[in-house]
C-alpha cells in the first residue's frame, strides 16, 4: 500500500460503506443488517480521525475550518430535507430537526462536529495525559447507555465517536508505510469478516441511540469491519479499476448521499408502489442528479469567483 494511493483507496471504502449504510435502512435480511451496522458510522468517525490534519491548525482554526466544512452544508441540507418532507407531507419535518434528526442519517453531522473537536483536544495534550483521556471518553459513554441518559442531538454518543476518532488519527503514521501480500490481504478480510459477523449476530450496535453496550465486543465489531472494508477496497483498487473508478466517485460524495438518500426513499415509497430493484435503480439516478448539480452549482460559483476577482 503505497502513500500515494491511501486517499483512493478511502474513497473506494467509503463509498462501498455508503452504499451498505442505504442496504442496512431498507428490508434485508436482519443478520446482514446487524453486519453492516456493527461498522458503517464507526467506519465514518475512523475515516475522519485518519484525514483529519491534527498538526497544522490552532484550537480556534481548527474549529473555523470544520464549521465551514461540516456545519455549513449540514445547515442547507436540513432545510432541504425539512423543505421536501414537508411538501410530501412526509413525518413532522421541524420536530425531526430540531430533535436532532432522530433517525435519519444526518443526525451524524453535529455528532462528528463535536467529536473532531474533542479528538482535537486530546491532540493538542502532552502525551501523559492522553491515556487518562482517551480511557475516559468511552467510560462517559458506557456510563450514558448504561442509565439511559440521553442528551439532545444525539451528544450523548460523542465520547463514544470521539473515541473512533482518535483511533483513526493515530493509527495513520503506521498505516501509510505497511506493505502486504495477495495471501496476507485474504487471510485478514477472512478473519475480520467472520469476526464483525459473528460480534454483529449477538450485539447490535446503533450510535444514532448510543446503544454501544457491552462496549469491549462492539468496539472490536466495528474495526474488523472497517478493517475488512479497507482491505476489500486495496483489493478492488488493485485489480479492478472500472468497479474502483466507480466506487471513488460514490465515495467522495458520501456528504450528499447521506443527507438525502433516506428521505429520497420515503418520497418514492409515498408516491409510488415498487418493487425493490426499481426502487433503489430510481434512488440512484436520483442521486446521480443531485450530485451532478451540485457539482455544476459548485462550478458556476467558482466562476463567478473568478470573474469578480
């Protein structure tokens, strides 16, 4: 695994995750439900401590540039959510804002904001104080689930996230240098699959709910497979690049497919009776479109930019 390929082969593994966390919402088999939950937000927090730049910015930096990255498309997807549930007469839109989401996937945005900033935290300590903190963030958690405290947006799950986070930031310096064989990268997709299955049939992880008890088996369900899904994409990127040229573009628009693919779902269930490959073959093209003008809204304000500059 080459440096140079380390952010390909994350976009291939997040757009196969993206496209699991949509199967994991609809009507599958529960047991391959329960796989693909045991991983997929983890997978998200892990990603983001990994790409995360936690050396070069200050505190107050720091945050500014993640209010621009996260919070600001967070605040325009909501209304464009809130505005389409509403037109179809779809929940009770502002409650579901307001609550945090609830269920709907975008509940992950505010959680990961205040996570990085706690992650961010433990970066900034001197080393001594590190292992106190980090063996703190997932006791605050556990002790939440346990007494069923909640708090509102989904903030009682953040030490939890936080956690991933972390994890996801240290590992980097050791991932970037690590070279395996065909056999090896096998043996290791095999061994962390069966174990996130077999964790994934006993224990159902849900963050949305912080339900993350018995913590020691949930935390080792969600890397085996985040590991298992990183190391199918290295395999996909190796030697299929139709499947990975794919998968990269799904997987840099994870943003968009998140906020709006759960409520593009309820849409066309409301509007129309279809079997499921019909369905899902008119979530993607929906998608597609959405994307498509996101981008070209993306280019004409980068070219107003220009003319005015």
């Amino acid at each position: 695994m080459k440096v140079n390929d380390r952010l390909i082969w994350l976009d291939i593994a997040k757009g196969l995750v993206i496209i699991l966390m949509v199967l994991g919402h609809s009507s599958i088999p529960k047991f391959i439900s329960n796989w693909i939950w045991a991983f997929h937000m983890p997978f998200f927090f892990l990603s983001s401590g990994f790409t995360t730049n936690w050396k070069n910015y200050g505190c107050l930096e720091f945050v500014k540039k993640k209010i621009n990255s996260i919070v600001r498309p967070f605040v325009l997807y909501s209304l464009m959510v809130i505005l389409i549930l509403a037109i179809f007469n779809i929940d009770h839109p502002y409650c579901n804002f307001t609550n945090g989401w609830g269920g709907y996937a975008l509940w992950f945005v505010p959680v990961l904001f205040v996570a990085l900033i706690l992650a961010k935290f433990f970066f900034m300590m001197e080393p001594i104080y590190r292992n106190v903190y980090f063996l703190l963030l997932p006791s605050i958690s556990y002790l939440f689930c346990y007494f069923d405290f909640s708090l509102p947006w989904n903030m009682s799950v953040v030490p939890f996230a936080s956690m991933f986070i972390i994890f996801g930031g240290l590992v980097k310096p050791y991932v970037k240098n690590v070279d395996y064989n065909r056999w090896s990268e096998w043996l290791i997709i095999s061994l962390t699959f069966v174990s996130s299955a077999i964790i994934s049939y006993f224990c159902r992880l849900d963050m949305c709910y912080n339900n993350v008890i018995p913590m020691v088996p949930m935390v080792m369900g969600a890397l085996c497979g985040s590991v298992c899904i990183c190391f199918i994409s290295i395999k996909i990127y190796k030697y299929n690049r139709f499947f990975s040229n794919i998968l990269q573009v799904i997987g840099r628009e994870t943003y968009t497919i998140l906020a709006f693919s759960q409520v593009i779902i309820q849409v066309i269930n409301k509007c129309f009776n279809l079997n499921a490959i019909v369905k899902y073959l008119f979530l993607i093209i929906i998608l597609i479109v959405c994307v498509c003008v996101k981008k070209q809204l993306i280019f004409l304000k980068n070219s107003l930019t220009k003319k005015t500059n």
